[in-house]
C-alpha cells in the first residue's frame, strides 16, 4: 500500500524554524509534482510551495523568502524549510503528491501541526 507519511511539525516560538519532512513509501513506480499544503482553523486548505520532478519550484506569497521546498528522488522524500516563522504560519500542514504505481493517484498524508506561538 502506497502512502505518505508527514513528520517535523511542532512548537516553536515566532522567528523560529522548523523543517517538514513527507516520505512515500510502497511499491512506487514514479512520483511527479508533490506539494505541501497548511490548513488553518476555519479555513480552506491552500498551497504553500510546490515542486515538480525535475526540481522546478513554486510558491505561495506569503512564504517567499522564507521557506524552501525540496525533494530527494532516490529516498521519495520531500522536504519544507520553513525558517522566519510568524503566528500566522499556524496551521496543519500537509503534503500531496502524484504518484505512479499499479494505480496513478494523488495521494496527501495524514498531516503534522505547526504552531507559532508570539
């Protein structure tokens, strides 16, 4: 069974930093686009920073500058520097990606919590 496993979210004071680690494992053949995405209470669950197979990135505004996303293709696991951190990067972070097995799929994992605090 392919799935996603997010780990690294946590408590951590305003200005601080934290790194999100996402791991797939099963019987992957491919894994092409993945992205992380963060959740806030009473609200949609919107993208943060996304990155393609071949490592191209994009992100949302307001974590230009300070956060980066990678990814290593031989372990199937991406990654989110988040650094800079604010109270308002409070929210449940989770990590997506399309991936190629028996089946093609997106899949998102279970998600981690990351709370700023000010």
């Amino acid at each position: 069974q392919v799935q996603l496993v997010e780990s690294g979210g946590g408590l951590v004071e305003a200005g601080g930093s934290l790194r999100l680690s996402c791991a797939a494992s099963g019987s992957i053949l491919r894994i092409n686009d993945m992205g992380w995405y963060r959740q806030a209470p009473g609200k949609q669950r919107d993208l943060v920073a996304g990155i393609t197979s071949g490592g191209r990135t994009n992100y949302a505004d307001s974590v230009k500058g300070r956060f980066t996303i990678s990814r290593d293709n031989f372990k199937n696991t991406m990654y989110l520097q988040m650094n800079s951190l604010k109270p308002e990067d409070t929210a449940v972070y989770y990590c997506n990606a399309d991936i190629v097995a028996s089946v093609r799929g997106i899949l998102w994992g279970q998600g981690t919590q990351v709370t700023v605090s000010s």
